[in-house]
C-alpha cells in the first residue's frame, strides 16, 4: 500500500475525531482479591453489567502508553453502600482506590461464523494462536430461555454414533441429557464420540471445557482436528489456571454463541464438561462475595445457576427458525454417589441421563453404562423407526439377562430356555462394548443389532463376537452398500429391507464360516 | 442486626436537622457515644459520607471536585456553576479545586459519582483508542 495513502487516511482520521462530552459514571475499589473487588460508588450500576477497572492516572506515566488493556469486571452483589463484582482477567494490576467505570452493558461475547474450529475463552478472545477472530454480533452471555410459544417437542434424533446410546438411550435434538459417572469413566469420551459422529449431520457442535486441564483439551482439539471434526466444532475453554470467573461464565459463553447459531435455524450441540467444576467455580465466588453458604456449602441459588443455562437449549418451532440448541452436560460423582446435591439437582433439570459406572468399565464394558440406570425421557420420540425396531428387543434381551445372570454360575442344571437368554445377554454385552473415537453410523448399528437381536449371533463364540463383528461391518462396507444406504434413506425396517438385510447376514455367515 | 453507615447518618440527619446549635452539639455528643458503644466507631468515614449525601440532597446542594492544569478564572468557574446547577437541578454548587499539571490542559470535574472529562489528557487517550481501533 502507498506510504501517503495511509498518512492521509491517518490525517483524515485525526481531523474527523470528535470527543463527545459525556457523563461518566465512576466508582473506586474499597478491595480487591481472590477475583473479587468491592467497588463504592457506581450508584446506576445494573446486576450483572459489566465495568471497566482503569488504573488511576496519577501512575506517574502521563499518558500512560504501554498500558491500554482495561480489565473488565461483572456486578454481582448490589448491596447499600457497595457493589461486588467479580474480575474477569488478572486481578493483580488492580489496586485500592483504582477507578471502575460502568458501561452500561450486560456482559456479552462476540459471536459468527468465524469462531468455528477455533479455542476460544470464555470471553470470546482466540486462544489457539491462529488469530484473531472477527466477528460483528455480540450476544449477551445471560439470556432468558425461549417462551414455550416458540418450542416444538423434539423431533429428529442426535445420532451420538454410540451403539448403546444409539440403541437405548436415544438423544433428540433439542434435548439436554446429562452423563454422569465417577472420574475416569468415560464421560468425556462419549462426548467427544458425539462431536466426532456430527460430521456430515448439519450440526454446529460447541466443546465447552470448564476448570480442565489444558493437556486435556490440547488431546481432545488434535482428535477432533485428526478426525476432520473441528470444521464445525468450536472450543470454549476455561483453564484450571484461569480465574473462578471464567469457569463460571463459560457454560454461558458457549450456549450465547449455541444461541447464535440457534437463530439462523441451525442445530447446536454444546457439551459442558463438566458442571460439577462449574458449580465448584460459583461457590467460591459466592464464598468469597460473602453470600450465605447453604447445603455443601453451595449457595441458596445453585439450582437456577444450572435450571436457567439447560433450559436455554430448545427445539424451536418451524416460525422461528426451527433451529435447536442439544446440551450434554457432564456432572462428576464423588464415589458413586449420585444422591449429593449437585448431581440430584442436574438429575432433575435435564431429560434424562446417561450413567456411567466404573466398576462396569474396569470389567472391560466401555462405554461403561448401566443400561438400568440410564434414561432418556423424551428422546424415544425422535429415534429413526429402524432403530426402534431393533432396540425394542435389545433393552428386553439386556433386562431378562440382568434378573438370570446370578444363576449363569449354574451351568449346565439351567434349562435350555434359560440358558438361551443368557447367551444371548452375554453377546448382547459384547456387542454394545464399542472403541473410543470409533462411532458408528446409525445404517451399521441397525444392521448389527438387527443380527444379534434375531439369533444370528448365538452360533458365534463370545470371545469372538467382537472380531465377528469387525469383519461383519467391514462386510456392510465393502460388498452390502445397497442395504445400507436403503436403511439410512428409508429409516424404517419394512418388509423388503429385512428380506435383504437378512440375506446380507446369511451370505456373510456363509462366508465367514469358509473361510475359517 | 448491625446497623450500617447509611441508617446512622439518616438518624443523625433526622434528629439534628431544624435544631438550633447548642442542641446539634450535645446530639452529636451523645450520637458519638452511642457508635461507640455499639462499637462501631470504623464507620465514621461512611457515616459523614452518607450524612453530607442525604445533607446536599435535602437542601439541594452539587458538590463538585474541578480538576484543571492550570488555575481556571473567575468567568470559567462561573460557567461550570451554572453547567452543574442546571445538570443536577440544584440551588448552590459547591467547589473545590485541584491543580494536576498531568492533565496537561482543559479540566475533570468530578460529582459524586459522575465524572466529566474535558482534559486534553483525557482526550488524547480517547484518541489512540480510536487509532488502535
């Protein structure tokens, strides 16, 4: 570009500068630490706006040149003579008697198209080092959940590419279910399965990590960036070494910019990992804002923290766009235990959860989930007609072999009946064992629970199940194509395609037991 | 319960207000005694704070704080006076004056909360954040 060009477009620039004489208003940190400042003054200061702590002018440095960030903060506490709000950003450079400017505006993060396949924080600055993002919508990080006008019940299935989830506990878009299970259970697997599986299904999946370790999140973006997953993918994410307040406002960060999406009618998925570090986070700003402790130390409105950000996931209707907002938080247990007070309150909000236990999953049994405990209240309503048909013998297969289980340890005295179901409970386990970043189409699903379901696997050894089943699909792949495209585009078992599924399960048995 | 800053200076507003002198003086007297009693004394600052507040609104009194380079004249602090009595739709501006050469031209004028800032400094900054942008 021309050296002039630019100096006069800087001339312009100057000449047309107008400072506008307005009223400020100001206020003066009392304290400040742990995040947490008391500010005096600010007297028009709305709940939960945003300010900007400045330093003092008298820093020596007349113009104050090297230093222009301007650290912001949110009104919490609105009480008598003082204001507490938490800090977003280092509170280090914040002194006593530093000046705090209100805005006027309710804490909002920048939102676009341009935020896909990026990390971001929970303010919406990048922080993956590719750039800055452009965006030019700001959406407000708290916002009320769409009115029961502009809803729809849901309609069309998540396929999470997970054969158990898929099968049993189905996901419809719209829908908030809840995985829940000790550490080390798997929990952000199964969410991250979904997130790899939403490729090529129009969905915007956004990752919202809150309280993680960076390692983690930095194994997760290169899975998901191997997997071709981060072309819809979006990361939001609030370190363990971040600030309490960024682990508490990414949750909302990340629906705002679901809710962006939401709006130009498209499908969201956003997965918060996990909500048990969110409320942890809220805790200690409340503790430290000195709001009364109640139950776990929680305070009295930890409930509405949770009720009010899953209720922002809807299923709009066709007027409104008929887009929908899909949330998988993820809740921690202490030991099993599901009965503490965070874990019984997500119970409560969501449609349903998905349980995962460790003692299953050191048996070998991954996904580890306890098909008894799992439930998906609305999610039935959405699954594809070729899937019910399958899973509808599966869940009987898996219940009648849980009650007969105790006797297996008999043997040979069981009756032929009996023993039949306990096979068949036994190769319906192996079957729903399924790898990690392995998810599987809902056409393939179909196929292989339709052949286990309807005996085709009785004559296969259990151990060899899994090796039957690997070939099996790569079978499906390869030489029975037809039937599975026919499967995705009809999305319904009829009369036909059972005649020619169950020739493709023939044929291949042919086969394989030749070649063996 | 604790009685906060603000509740004392209403109270002492209340009982000193249309009292002739030597009255004010023995209720601020026993007033003291009280706080201290309560063991409150700390809350001295607020409570004056609180009390010349609900004072200036009452008898509709600006008190304003004018921060200049340099000292301002005659006809200038004037035209603040009338500015401020006419934004504040009161009777009698009170001013005091500080001297910061930092600002380096024009003024800030300070009251309670609000700030407005007229300062070449000021102005410059608002300058570069606009270039930056």
């Amino acid at each position: 570009m021309d050296k002039n060009y630019i100096i006069e477009q800087l001339k312009k620039q100057i000449e047309n500068f107008e400072t506008k004489t307005q009223t400020e208003k100001v206020g003066t940190v009392l304290e400040v630490g742990d995040g947490v400042a008391k500010i005096s003054g600010l007297s028009d200061c709305m709940a939960s706006e945003m300010l900007e702590f400045t330093n003092s002018h008298k820093s020596g440095d007349k113009l104050n040149t090297n230093k222009t960030e301007s650290i912001y903060g949110v009104a919490l506490n609105l009480e008598e003579g003082q204001i507490g709000a938490m800090i977003l950003g280092a509170f280090e450079g914040i002194k006593e008697g530093d000046q705090v400017k209100s805005t006027g505006k309710i804490l909002s993060i920048p939102v676009g198209e341009n935020m896909i396949g990026r990390v971001i924080n929970p303010l919406g600055q990048q922080i993956d080092g590719k750039g800055e993002i452009i965006c030019d919508k700001f959406y407000p990080i708290e916002k009320i959940a769409p009115g029961v006008i502009t809803r729809q019940s849901v309609n069309q299935p998540v396929q999470t590419g997970i054969k158990a989830i898929d099968a049993m506990i189905p996901v419809g878009r719209g829908q908030r279910e809840l995985i829940i299970g000790d550490r080390q259970t798997g929990k952000t697997a199964i969410a991250i399965d979904a997130i790899i599986n939403q490729k090529g299904q129009d969905m915007i999946c956004i990752y919202v990590a809150i309280g993680q370790k960076e390692s983690k999140i930095a194994r997760i973006v290169a899975e998901l960036e191997k997997k071709g997953a981060m072309e819809y993918t979006t990361i939001v994410l609030a370190g363990a070494s971040d600030p309490a307040a960024f682990s508490f406002i990414a949750p909302y960060s990340g629906c705002a910019l679901g809710e962006y999406f939401l709006d130009k009618g498209k499908d969201v998925l956003v997965i918060y990992d996990d909500l048990s570090k969110h409320a942890w986070a809220y805790r200690q700003i409340s503790l430290i804002l000195k709001r009364p402790p109640g139950r776990e130390a929680y305070p009295g409105d930890v409930f509405y923290l949770h009720s009010r950000l899953l209720e922002r996931s809807a299923k709009l209707n066709k007027d409104f766009g008929g887009g929908s907002i899909t949330a998988l938080p993820i809740i921690e247990t202490q030991a099993g235990d599901v009965s503490a007070y965070i874990p019984t309150n997500v119970i409560s909000i969501t449609d349903g959860q998905i349980y995962l236990e460790s003692d299953l999953f050191y048996k070998g049994i991954r996904p580890a989930l306890n098909v008894g405990l799992s439930v998906s209240r609305v999610g039935s309503a959405a699954q594809t007609k070729a899937m019910k048909k399958v899973a509808g013998k599966l869940r009987l297969d898996l219940a009648q072999f849980r009650e007969l289980e105790a006797f297996a340890q008999f043997g040979s005295d069981l009756d032929e009946n009996t023993r039949r179901q306990i096979e068949r409970g036994k190769r319906t386990v192996e079957i729903l064992k399924q790898d990690q970043y392995a998810p599987m189409l809902m056409e393939n699903q179909v196929a292989i629970l339709y052949a286990l379901t309807n005996g085709f696997l009785d004559d296969v050894a259990v151990e060899k199940i899994k090796v039957w089943e690997a070939d099996f699909q790569r079978y499906l792949d390869s030489s029975a194509k037809e039937v599975l495209t026919l499967i995705a585009e009809k999305k319904e078992l009829t009369e036909d395609v059972v005649a020619k599924l169950e020739k493709v399960i023939k044929d291949f048995k042919d086969i394989y037991q030749n070649g063996e | 319960m604790k009685i906060t800053a603000n509740q004392y200076a209403k109270t002492l507003f209340e009982l000193i207000d249309n009292k002739p002198s030597q009255d004010v003086e023995k209720i601020i007297y026993n007033f003291v005694r009280v706080v201290k009693k309560n063991k409150q004394i700390k809350l001295f600052p607020g409570i004056l704070e609180r009390l010349s507040f609900i004072w200036n609104n009452k008898y509709k009194i600006a008190e304003a704080k004018i921060i200049s380079a340099e000292e301002l004249n005659e006809k200038d602090e004037k035209k603040i006076k009338d500015y401020l009595k006419e934004k504040y739709k009161v009777e009698k501006v009170v001013i005091s004056k500080e001297i910061d050469k930092n600002i380096i031209g024009g003024f800030i004028i300070k009251t309670g909360d609000d700030i407005v800032d007229q300062s070449i400094s000021g102005k410059i900054k608002k300058l570069r954040e606009n270039l930056i942008k």
